[in-house]
C-alpha cells in the first residue's frame, strides 16, 4: 500500500472515478472500495471508444466520487487487461466486491446494467447489447483511503466501466460515464 496525500489542487486535477451512476448501486461500489473489498473493476471497450478516451493504464489515478458528487477516495489503476466477457474468471469476480458467487451471477448483474436504459442512452445505443466477444477491461487497483478532509494512500483501482468506473472531470467523467461495478 502506497501512503501519501493530496492537495485540493491535486484532487481537482485529477480525472473523476464514478462507479455506475448515481444512486444505490454506486453507494455500494463506493462503500465496498472504501472497505476494501472491491479491488477490481470490469468496464467495456465501447465506452472507452465512445468517449474517445484510452483504455487505462498502470499507474493511472483518478478521484472516486460519491452519489453527492464529493471525492471519497484516490485510487490507481496497478494492473489492465482487455479480454473478452466470456474470460472474466471467478477471481475477478470475487475481487469486483460485490458478494457474487460465480460467474453466471457476476454477468447477470452487469448485463442487466449494460443493457439498461441509462447506459444504452449513454453510449447513444438504443440497441446496444453483449456477448462472450464483446471487449472488456479488466482493471487491478489499489485505493488511497480517505479522511474527511484529505485523500490520502492506500493502492487500488480505477476501471470499471459503466460497470464500476469512469474517469474525467465531467458530471459521469471517465473517465466520465459510470460503470457497473
């Protein structure tokens, strides 16, 4: 766990973190990354695109941003891969933090996100689906943990997609859109 803090300037510079959109399901992700128990994050390949933005990096930090839009945590992004949907593995799974058993019912739960209204709207896709071949990135963080007036470090993440994680300065930066988790 890397330790160190951040000034307000280095917190306003640093891209937006927001996991799915706000509301309960991005509560949970925050308190989960806050916990510790979400060290992963799975995002699509398309909303990258769609964004025009690259596919995270090693050593990529962002702000997590809570439903009220106050910045909670900093994490970093320590490992990526783009994989198809069809390779997200148990481990992912149980590392995303969000108490899912198996693969079946990991994938369950973000295909009814990726398919909802909100992220369709998002990626201006009406008809927007996925499959076992539909790219995805699998991010490995560490996260910097949080006190009430300053973000301080703890390695994690920053991925996941409209499933967990956007970056970037804009209300659903990425990156900007939200992620499932």
């Amino acid at each position: 766990m890397a330790s160190g803090s951040f000034s307000p300037a280095d917190i306003a510079a640093m891209p937006r973190a927001e996991f799915a959109f706000p509301g309960a399901l991005r509560d949970r992700l925050v308190t989960a990354i806050l916990d510790g128990s979400k060290t992963s994050t799975t995002g699509l390949v398309a909303d990258y695109e769609h964004e025009g933005e690259p596919v995270p990096e090693a050593g990529d930090r962002s702000v997590v941003i809570d439903s009220d839009g106050r910045p909670v945590a900093v994490i970093e992004v320590t490992g990526v891969r783009v994989v198809p949907l069809a390779e997200v593995d148990l481990a992912h799974v149980v590392d995303e933090g969000e108490g899912h058993r198996s693969v079946a019912e990991w994938r369950d739960g973000h295909e009814r996100f990726w398919h909802g209204e909100d992220v369709r709207a998002a990626l201006e896709d009406p008809h927007f689906t996925v499959d076992d071949t539909t790219p995805v990135v699998r991010a490995l963080p560490s996260r910097h943990r949080s006190s009430p007036r300053r973000l301080i470090g703890t390695r994690w993440f920053r991925g996941s997609g409209r499933p967990a994680c956007r970056r970037s300065g804009r209300r659903t930066g990425r990156t900007g859109r939200p992620r499932p988790g």
